[in-house]
C-alpha cells in the first residue's frame, strides 16, 4: 500500500520503517531538514536497537523514502499517518499545533480520497478538529476531495520500538461508523494484516474512545509506578524489602509482575506528559482526577529520591564531593533524555556544590545538549560534568557512584574494581540492580530504593 507518515520522529521513523519493511511503499515526511539529511545520507537521528538495519534495507529497497516535501507527501500516501509530537503546552495540555499544521497540510494538497491516521498521542475530540481543520483547506480551495479520519494510537516503548511495533500485543483502531469510516476501517484491515496472522490483535472501536485508550493506558502504567514508588519510600521506613513484596504482589496474576519496578521517578517523553494532558481535559468536562495528581505529584518527589539520600549521607552541603553517575537516559536503550531522572539528579548534585563524573553507552551527545539547556542560567555548573568514557573510569576519586538507568553493562560489574576505584565505597541504586545482601558481604554501603532492611 502507499503509505505517508508524517513526522519522523521516534515513533514516525518507527511506523515508516517497519511498514516499509512489510512491503508497503512509506514517504516520510519531517520539516526538519537537518533529520532529512541524517535519513537520506544513511544514518539514523535517534539511537533504536534494530532500526538502522530495517531503515537502511528498505531504503535501498526504494520502499522508504525522506523528504520535507510536502505536496508530494501529501500526494503519496492513501494512507497518511499523522506522526507529530503533542508536547505539553503551559496548562499541562497537549499542544495540538503540529497535529493541526499537518492537517493542514493535508487539506491543501489533497485529491480525491485519503485515510487521515492520528498515530499521535492527543485529547479525545482531536480527530474532530483535525478533519474541520481539512475541511477548511478544502473550501478554501474548492475542492471536492473526501476523507476519513482515524484514530490509531501507538503503543510501542522506546529501546524496544521495533519488537514492540513489529508484534504488537494489540492494535487499537477507531473508526468512524458511515461510508467514509467504513472505506478506511477496510483499508486499516488491510494494511495491518500482517500482524494479525496468527491472531486477531485489533480492537475495532470508535475514534473517542481509541484516542482516550492511549491516554488512559500510560496513565495506568504511570500509576503503578508512582504506587510502587510510595510503598518502597514506606518500605525504606518500616524495614520492609520492596523487591520481596514486589515478587509477592505480582505473583497475583490479578496483578501481574510487570511495572512494578521501585526505582528514582519514571521520565521518557510520554508518561509524564500523558498524566498531565489528562487533567485538563477532565477539567473541561468539570472532573478532577485525584488519583492522577498524586502520581504525577510522588514521581515528582520520586525523581528527588536520590539526591535527598545522597545528602541525607553526606550533608546539604556537597562542596568538595565528587559523585559518579552511571546511566543518564531516561531508561535503557535509547538516548532519549526527555524528563530523565538523571537530570533532576544532576542539578541537585550540582548545585549543592559537587562535582560529578557521569557515563552513559550512548546518551552522552543528547545529555551535552540537554544540561547545556538546564544550566543555562549557571553555565559555569557545566564545567564540573565530567563525562567518561568507560563505567569504571566514571569512579575514580568519588565519594560515591549513584545508578540512575538500568543499562544491561551495570548488572555485574568487577564489584572490587568499583571498591578500589572509589574513594568512599558508597553506592546509591535508583534502579535497585543489587542485592543488598551481596553489597554488605562485598563490604560496600549500598543504599537501594525501598530496601533498607
Ligand atoms: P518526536 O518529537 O520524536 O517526532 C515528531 C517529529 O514530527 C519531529 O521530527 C518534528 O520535526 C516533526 N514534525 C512536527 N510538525 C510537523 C509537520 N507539520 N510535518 C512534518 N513533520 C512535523 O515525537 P515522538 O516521540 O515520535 O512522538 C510523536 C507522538 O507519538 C506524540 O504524540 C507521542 O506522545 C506519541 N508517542 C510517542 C512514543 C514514544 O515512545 N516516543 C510512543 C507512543 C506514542
Ligand atoms: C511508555 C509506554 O510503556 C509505552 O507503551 C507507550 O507507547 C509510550 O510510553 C508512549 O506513549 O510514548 P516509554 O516511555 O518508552 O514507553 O518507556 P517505559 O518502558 O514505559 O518506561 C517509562 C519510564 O518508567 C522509564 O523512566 C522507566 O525507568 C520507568 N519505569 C518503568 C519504572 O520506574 N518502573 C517500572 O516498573 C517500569
């Protein structure tokens, strides 16, 4: 089929490659040129295990096509995918801008019949003002083209964008129910029909409650989350191993073992701007979500958890101390630095006075663009990151190593090189990787989130 995605982002660049490999023909479409350029030169602007591979073949294949040509993009797709970012405007709401320019964009150029696909994250009534927005480009031109708008959000999670994509637990498709919403449903079926081979994995519904579905699973995650977080910061007072109670608790398969991990905050472009778009559209509709600012409320105190430790050890006053930090992203596999706990981290740290020695296997570029954005109004705080090249090299001379990102390489490391390497053997885990057991016997402090029995 031809496909258009717009927007190719994590989650464009995703959807158009992974088509593209299923023998669709996919134009992306990004006004950022410089994201173009990165595509068409054979590269990848985003690290994503698995995707350059599937990116290159397909575009070698002429399957997968970047541009920021617009009237061609629009020109391409049967299928236009509407790819671009929501991020939280200043209440807290999504912004639809990006949604609304490339619908826009659509209702320009458009003839004849197009499927209009919101895969972005948006408030429920988005497809609405996304086909008036269509309809207005097409009056103002005359036009008598037709479409249908459909609402198909993204479930995918980063670091495992392919696998996630690729073999979807489920596919969530709104339609709307009359003969344009009949034609697109079809061809929704059709393009998705590879990943229902062996099952049916779709949930045919209508476009509100599709695009309320995305909003209510992040929601739900992030609550689990921000749950567990409160039990292990009660866990820590009490004497109680939040790692025991968490295999006992999703043991329960009313429950189930996933998300429920403790650890320093829950960060990533989506939970934390999903909890929050929420609330106002529930304002606008005169409910207040009670349950949703308490977890936005502890993952904002739970990003701090660290730090608070850290100075609960060695005092408010960080002057002289030099701290490693191990793992920067906002979780493993990707150098996604969107709302990371390390950022948090790093700001308390430096600006009580300490120095730091940070690593990271592939954030470290995106974590010099993102600290030279939160520093900058004490640029001179910048001079005091020291960014190393290996974990180990992160150690030397600190008074102690905090672990904010549970990378695969900090599982087991040489734990009597981390001894020697260290001034103090001191080691705070926001990701509560070892067990504290094990760190007594090895003869370093360890300090865990929800462990301190
Ligand atoms: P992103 O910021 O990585 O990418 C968005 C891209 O859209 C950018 O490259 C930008 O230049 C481009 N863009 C903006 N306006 C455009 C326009 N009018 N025409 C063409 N390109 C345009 O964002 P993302 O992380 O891919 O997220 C996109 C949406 O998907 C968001 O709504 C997000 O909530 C949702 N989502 C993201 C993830 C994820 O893991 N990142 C997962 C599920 C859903
Ligand atoms: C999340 C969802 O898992 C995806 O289904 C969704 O599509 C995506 O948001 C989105 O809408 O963008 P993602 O943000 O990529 O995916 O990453 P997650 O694996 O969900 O982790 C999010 C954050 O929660 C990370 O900071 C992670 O460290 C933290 N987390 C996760 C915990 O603290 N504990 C857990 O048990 C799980």
């Amino acid at each position: 089929m031809k496909i258009t995605i717009i927007g190719t982002g994590y989650v464009g660049l995703v959807t158009g490659a992974c088509l593209a490999e299923l023998g669709n023909d996919v134009f992306c479409l990004d006004l950022d040129q410089q994201k173009i350029d990165i595509l068409n030169g054979g590269g990848i602007p985003i690290h994503e295990p698995g995707l350059e591979e599937i990116v290159a073949r397909n575009r070698s294949a002429g399957r997968l096509v970047f541009s920021t040509d617009i009237a061609a993009s629009v020109a391409h797709g049967d299928v236009q995918f509407i790819a671009v970012g929501t991020p939280p405007d200043e209440d807290g709401s999504a912004d639809l801008q990006y949604v609304l320019a490339a619908a826009r964009n659509i209702g320009k150029h458009m003839q004849g019949f197009k499927v209009i696909v919101v895969k972005s994250t948006v408030p429920v009534g988005t497809a609405e003002r996304v086909g008036a927005a269509i309809e207005t480009e097409l009056k103002l031109r005359g036009s008598n083209a037709t479409y249908s708008v459909v609402s198909n959000p993204e479930f995918l999670k980063e670091g495992a964008a392919v696998e996630d994509f690729m073999r979807p637990d489920r596919i969530v498709i709104g339609c709307d129910d009359n003969s344009f919403g009949n034609i697109a449903r079809a061809q929704m079926k059709k393009l998705y029909t590879p990943f229902n081979r062996n099952h049916e994995r779709t949930f045919w519904m209508d476009v509100r409650s599709a695009e309320f579905t995305k909003y209510a699973a992040n929601a739900m995650l992030a609550t689990r989350i921000s749950f567990m977080n409160e039990l292990a910061n009660l866990a820590d007072r009490v004497g109680v191993d939040i790692e025991a109670v968490r295999h006992g608790i999703g043991s329960d398969p009313r429950i189930g073992h996933s998300f429920l991990y403790a650890g320093c905050g829950y960060g990533g472009s989506c939970f934390p701007k999903d909890v929050q778009a929420l609330e106002p559209t529930a304002q606008d509709y005169g409910q207040d979500l009670l349950i949703l600012h308490a977890v936005e409320a502890v993952n904002t105190k739970q990003k701090q958890v660290l730090g608070a430790k850290i100075m609960a050890r060695f005092g408010d006053d960080l002057s002289g101390k030099h701290f490693a930090v191990w793992g920067l992203a906002f979780k493993p596999n990707t150098d996604d630095m969107r709302a990371a706990s390390s950022r948090v981290l790093l700001g308390e740290l430096l600006r009580a006075g300490a120095t730091v020695s940070v690593y990271d296997p592939v954030a470290i570029p995106e974590a010099k663009r993102v600290f030279a954005l939160d520093f900058a109004e004490n640029p001179e705080l910048l001079e005091n990151i020291n960014y190393a090249a290996t974990p180990m090299g992160a150690l030397d001379q600190a008074d102690a190593l905090a672990i904010v990102t549970e990378w695969k390489a900090f599982r087991s490391p040489n734990f009597e090189q981390v001894k020697t390497r260290l001034k103090q053997a001191v080691i705070f885990d926001g990701r509560n990787l070892f067990e504290p057991a094990l760190m007594t016997d090895l003869g370093l402090e360890y300090h865990g989130i929800g462990r301190s029995i």
